[in-house]
C-alpha cells in the first residue's frame, strides 16, 4: 500500500506514511467507521509495518513529504479481525477444487490441499470431511455450476471456495529442471444463498526434476497464493453484506 506522509522531518513524515498504511491495509478488510474496526486498528502496532520502497521525497524548509509503500506481513490483519469477531473464527468454510493435470491422470488435489491450509493459518475454519466424500462432491463440481441442494447440507458450510485449477508444463531449463504454471480460477459461494460472491483468478509457477513434479508444486504455490489472498476477502464479504455476528 502506498501512502504518503509528511512531518517536519523525514522520521516524522515516513512515521504518518506507516500509520495510513495500516489504516489502508485494515479498511481493506474491516470497514473503517465501526467500532470493531478501531478495534483491529488498535491491535496492530505501526512497528509491525515494514517499508517496502520509498518511492519519492521531498524536502523545503518547513515540511517533507516522504510516499513509500507499506506492507504487513500476510494474515496480520486478518487474525486480528479474528480476535475482535470471535464468531466469524467459527464459520465453516467448505473446500472443493477439482484439477486438470495433463501429466496427471488422477490428480491429489493439490491445490485443494494447500488452499485450505493457508486459511487454517489465517485463523479460519475449514473442517475436515471424509475422503470419499470430498472426492464424490469434487467430482460433481467439475461439471456443475453451482452445488445440489443434498451436498450442500452434507457440506454443512457457511460458504464454499471451489473452481477450477489446472497445471501444465510452461518449459524445461535446458539441462535443469521442468517449470510448470499452474492456474486457479475460484468462486466464493454463500451456501445459504446460492449466489456467487466472488471470482478471481490466480496463477503460480513450480519447478521439478519432472514435469509431474513441477506441476504439483506450481498447484501448491497457486493454493497457497489463493488461500491467503481470500482469508481477507472472505471476511470482508461477511461484513460488508450485513453478515457481522
């Protein structure tokens, strides 16, 4: 996040560029007039910030002017909305994405695997169903569009993160390894509801002494890229659609 900040010297300017930063980066998840988003705010301390890049300066007599961009390390904020809003720690999130490997003719569910357990880091909850279930619900998914009513009570969720993720060899280093890219295409549906909330997209690379290695750790990269980068979106969702336990 870039901010800009100004002060009579260059600390006290790059210290106000550091407190809009965190005041950026928390309103991207909590909106920023409730109490519980002063809450959050009050929980992060600006020494948690890092400057990433100082992208201008500038300096007169009586005032500098410093623009840098901010970053807190991933999931900062969002266990500190966890903290504040206990409830939403206990919402259930339900997990589905089927793959399309080509050098994978029975694909493990990667990025499946690697999604859920970025938003297990961030502090939310997605519980854990039996293995033939979550294949059999997988495999409905891939052609489906939205869940049948049956699956969606067995899933027994808040929302459902589901998709399409696909991996395929991008080329080979010459004398080294495979390198593989790897694409994640996600839908965030309100189980109650039925509607689609959210759709992104993300892609990632991997690299492997195979081209089936290279693919499955470009899908664990795009998981992982997937589920730390929806912890945020799911919370703000459940906020920002008057869904605040």
């Amino acid at each position: 996040m870039e901010l800009t900040g100004t002060g009579p010297t260059r600390a006290a300017a790059l210290r106000e560029a550091v407190t809009l930063g965190i005041d950026a980066l928390v309103a991207q998840i909590i909106p920023g007039d409730t109490w519980a988003a002063w809450q959050v705010r009050q929980a992060i301390p600006d020494s948690l910030a890092q400057i990433v890049r100082i992208s201008r300066e500038e300096h007169n007599s009586d005032v500098c002017c410093v623009t840098a961009n901010v970053t807190l390390s991933p999931g900062t904020v969002e266990r500190a909305v966890l903290e504040i809003l206990p409830a939403l720690a206990r919402r259930r999130i339900a997990v589905l994405v089927p793959e399309e490997v080509e050098s994978l003719p029975h694909p493990n569910a990667v990025s499946e695997a690697a999604l859920c357990q970025a938003l297990t880091l961030m502090g939310l909850h997605v519980p854990l169903w039996p293995p033939r279930q979550l294949f059999l619900a997988r495999e409905y998914l891939r052609d489906a569009p939205l869940p049948h009513n049956t699956l969606t009570e067995q899933l027994d969720a808040a929302v459902l993160v589901t998709g399409k993720a696909a991996a395929q060899e991008e080329r080979r280093i010459s004398g080294g390894p495979h390198v593989s890219v790897a694409h994640l295409e996600v839908q965030v549906i309100n189980l109650a509801s039925r509607q689609t909330w959210h759709t992104q997209t993300f892609q990632a690379n991997g690299t492997g002494m195979t081209d089936q290695a290279a693919d499955q750790v470009a899908l664990g990269h795009v998981g992982h890229l997937a589920g730390t980068s929806l912890a945020g979106t799911l919370l703000r969702l459940w906020q920002t659609r008057g869904e605040l336990p």
